[in-house]
C-alpha cells in the first residue's frame, strides 16, 4: 500500500446521498474525503451530452423527493440549483383515442368525471386519505428507525414512534394497514371503478418495482412516491434546470464549500479491517485512505459482498445480505427528438402543458399486470410500460433551437434474461420496442428520433453500480424497510463493524432523490464522534 492519508471520515460513492452526508459531516467541522469510481460525481443523479448538442439526465430524470430541510441546509439554491414545476402533473393518453389529465385546479376531478362521475366524486376523499397517510410517513423520513437491539433508548424511540402512528384514528390506522399489506391494484379497486384513474394512480405502484400492481406491497411503492414537494407543494413533481446532474453539482459544491474533498476516478478494492474495525480504504491503485468513519453510498449487496472480507461478517448476516433482493426491472432512454410528439388523441406539434407533464403510457392496471408477467416468462414485455418526460420544455438549455430531449423510464424489463441472453445482445431490440410503444400513440415520435442513449438493466448496473438494475438500491417491500432496511439490527446506518456506516439508498427511508439517507447517517455519524466512539485524524 502507498501513500497512506487519515480522514476523520471517508464515503464511498459521490451519488447525491453520499454528496448529502460529506456536505453535512464538513459542515460539523470534520475532515471528509469522498471518493467515486467514475470520472464524474453525482451517481444516478447525473446530466450528460448522449448526442451531439443534446443533453439530459441519465438514469434519475425527475424532481419531487429531495427533501426540503437537505435543500435549505446544504443552500443548494446558492449553489446554483434552480428547481421548475411541471405546467400539468400527467397526461395518459389512451388506446381508444381519449386521454386523461391530471393537474391542479381541480382539473383531475374534470377529467375523470368524463369517465365516471362517481369516480371524480371520490378522488378528493382518496386523496385526503392518502395526504393524510403521506404526511405522517413524511415526517419519519428524517427519522433514524428503532434499532430492535439498542436496549433502553430504541425502546424509547419505539415509543415515540408508536405515539405519532396512535394520533391517526381509526379510519387512517385501517388506510395505513392497507397500504403496507396490499396490492396497490386491490387498494385502488376499492376506490374506484374506471380503468384510466386507477392506472394513472396505480403507475407509481410499478416505478422502480418489478412487480404487478398486484403484488402485495405495491401499495406501500405507491405511496413511497407521493412524499415529495417542488417549492413548497405537496406532491408536485419538477425539473431541475440543467438536468439531476443540477442536483448533484449544487451538492459537491456545498461540501467542497466548508473543506471537503472529492476524488473522481478513485475505485475503492476493498474496505480495511483491523482488529474487527473498519478503519479506512484500499483505492484499486492500492492507496490506503484512514479514517475514524468509514461511510458506504453503495447498494449493500455491493458494500458486504464486494469489498468486505467476508470473515469480518458474521454467518446469519452474510445469509441475509445474500439474499438482499435488487431488481427493479427498469430500462432506461434518453431520446433526441427533431419535434415535439403529436399525439393522436390531442394533437400539436407546438410545446402545450401535456408536454410538460409526465407522459405515462400503461391505460389500465390489467396492462401493468401482463406487462410484468410478460417479463417474469420472456424476458420483457412486449407492451411495456412508459412514462416519458420532454424537460427540453421547460429548459431550453438541453436541446438545440426547436429541438428537444425526452425522458423514457420503462417497465418491465428483467434483469435476469430466459435462455442464457445477455442483455448486450437485446439491447437494441428492447429500444426499438419502446420507441414503437411511443410512435403508436405519436405516429410522429419515430421518425423524429435523431439519437438515443440507452441503459439496460444491466448497462445501470455496470455504469452506476446499481445491482440488478435496481435504482432503489434494494426493493421497497415490507422485509426490506425503516428498522429492516437493510438488515434488522442495522437500520440505524451503522453497520456490523465499528467504525462501518450506510448512507445510501439500501438505508431508510429508501430511494429516490431524496438526500434522506444522507442527511440521517450523518447525525448518527456525528453523535458517535460527539460521545467519542469515534476518533478524529490526528
């Protein structure tokens, strides 16, 4: 080993939560040294030029998790973050040549009536239940779960927490239940009747989630997307002015802003262990780098199956880490366009609200389910489900004049393929599928296509270190979350070492952009230098 350098803590991973804690750990004071396997900070969280004078978001695309109290105390605005809201939330257009719209206003109430006048009477009872439901979740994302092995004091914070959930009455303590233990297809039929509500609801169940809407616990992954706000609203949905890579950029130059340093192109080989502790790392060039806390942003399979001895572990962790599930069944595009889509069911070439919005392309619950099950015996579906988002129309600074860049985040797609098929091979043929998906509700959509950038399943897994494909580093269901996330006995970000800690998405409250997991390790990490179980360089 060479060049041997002591750090009061060192991340693993320049991702945005791994960019969160660095912010919060220098802002405290501490020496922190963040290190990142590619050539560029920020992970998924990234904008890039796929084709010559065109620019987007790689792999995340859209802005409504990342949390409020991260933005104002990193001063992510100073910093050059500017977030604008969608003019419409969604538009679905659908097969028989109608659509639906959603948006503020009550325009989501007019649209639905046109299909069901009982369902647009509904809507605001199943939102008010919902928001309710949101809200006090909401309020546990900046909270560190219970550690069911901590004695006295998680006993305490049990409590506390049993005492918030108790200020839900009956009616809400039953939606909560429902949504932790139900399908969100089962969920949604108990509220309503027609087909296009129920799927532009029930889309959020299959986001990130290789699962059918109804797989029990979907629910709880459609929920899991309603916590977010854009400039103080609830719920809203946003772009970041010159793509997630925005996001991530404001970020590393908060932290850098109060002393941190930030080494790209740094590949860590493996975490160093001394003496049962974890007491720094070794860069795959063999620099070893020493610190009081050692901080991993990385999916855990990754963390505890890669880069840690496995005779640091002990034999049940090792099994269950073993069996972290990571599939989410995303397949991800950017497409260059040369004109707007035109829509057969609302036509116009002209940028109009719709194209603003979340394009969601999957009319019915039944669709997302044959969708799934599709993938489960082929491999992919052959009608996937698509959302799309055009951010060029609402920041020109993505595309040439008159030209634009769309978003396509697209399910189901299997990371592991039937007969031994690589997705290297099938690449391709899946991209094609989905830009006919597009083009038959765009007629227009594929002969604008001037470039694309595609990632596979496995392409986000090997650019971004994403096992199985999976954005949320680690399925959202119910063994898998708070206390359990990632393992019980470790979800208070502190892992089975001394000295070993998690910030990333595999950690509570799960994923998205929400710097949440970040934010959490950091004053966990913080309190241990404070009650001196961690030591300070030098």
């Amino acid at each position: 080993m060479t060049n041997v350098r002591q750090f009061d803590a060192i991340i693993i991973g320049a991702g945005h939560n791994g960019l969160t804690c660095a912010g919060y750990l220098a802002r405290a004071g501490l020496s922190v040294k963040v290190v990142e396997r590619r050539g560029v900070v920020g992970g998924a969280a990234v904008t890039e030029e796929f084709h010559p004078g065109f620019r987007n978001s790689v792999a995340s695309y859209t802005v409504s998790l990342l949390n409020p109290k991260v933005i104002a105390d990193l001063e992510l605005h100073r910093h050059g973050l500017k977030v604008v809201e969608r003019r419409m939330a969604n538009f679905m257009p659908l097969p028989d040549g109608r659509y639906l719209k959603a948006g503020e206003g009550g325009l989501t109430e007019s649209e639905v009536a046109k299909f069901s006048a009982r369902d647009a009477e509904a809507l605001p009872r199943y939102n008010r239940a919902l928001d309710d439901i949101a809200d006090v979740l909401r309020g546990l994302v900046l909270e560190t779960p219970p550690n069911v092995v901590g004695g006295l004091p998680e006993m305490i914070k049990g409590l506390k927490l049993g005492n918030r959930l108790r200020k839900l009455d009956l009616v809400q303590q039953r939606d909560l239940l429902d949504l932790f233990t139900k399908s969100a297809g089962d969920y949604l039929d108990s509220w309503f009747e027609s087909d296009p509500i129920k799927a532009l609801l029930g889309f959020d169940s299959v986001v990130g989630n290789f699962a059918s809407p109804y797989t029990p616990g979907s629910a709880y992954v459609q929920l899991h997307h309603v916590f977010g706000e854009v400039n103080g609203k609830k719920g809203v949905w946003g772009h970041a002015v010159g793509g997630m890579g925005s996001i991530t950029g404001a970020m590393r130059r908060s932290a850098e802003a109060h002393g941190a340093s930030i080494d790209t192109d740094a590949p860590v080989r493996e975490v160093m262990v001394e003496k049962g502790r974890a007491v720094g790392i070794v860069l795959e060039d063999g620099t070893a780098i020493r610190a009081g806390a050692v901080i991993s942003n990385l999916n855990p399979a990754l963390l505890y199956g890669r880069m840690i001895d496995p005779d640091h572990l002990d034999a049940d962790f090792r099994r269950r880490i073993a069996g972290w599930k990571s599939k989410s069944g995303t397949f991800r595009m950017n497409v260059a366009l040369s004109e707007l889509p035109d829509f057969s069911c609302l036509p116009g070439r002209e940028a109009a609200d719709h194209h603003t919005s979340g394009i969601i392309i999957a009319p019915s619950l039944a669709y997302m389910d044959r969708a799934y099950r599709d993938a489960q015996d082929r491999g992919w579906s052959r009608q996937p489900v698509v959302e799309m988002l055009i951010p060029s129309t609402l920041d020109d600074s993505l595309a040439p004049p008159g030209a634009h860049v769309a978003s396509l985040f697209c399910q189901q797609f299997d990371y592991d393929l039937p007969g031994g098929r690589s997705w290297d091979d099938c690449r391709e043929e899946a991209a094609d599928l989905i830009i006919d998906t597009v083009d038959s509700y765009a007629p227009n959509f594929k002969a604008s296509v001037l470039g694309r950038q595609i990632n596979s399943p496995l392409d986000l897994e090997r650019t971004f270190g994403l096992i199985g494909g999976d954005i949320f580093h680690g399925a959202l269901s119910l063994d898998q979350l708070f206390s359990a996330r990632p393992v019980l006995g470790h979800g208070d970000y502190r892992g089975p070492l001394p000295g070993l800690y998690m910030c990333g998405s595999g950690t509570h409250p799960g994923g998205g952009v929400t710097g949440a997991p970040g934010h959490n390790a950091a004053r966990e990490i913080l309190a241990d230098f404070k009650r001196r179980k961690l030591k300070r360089a030098g």
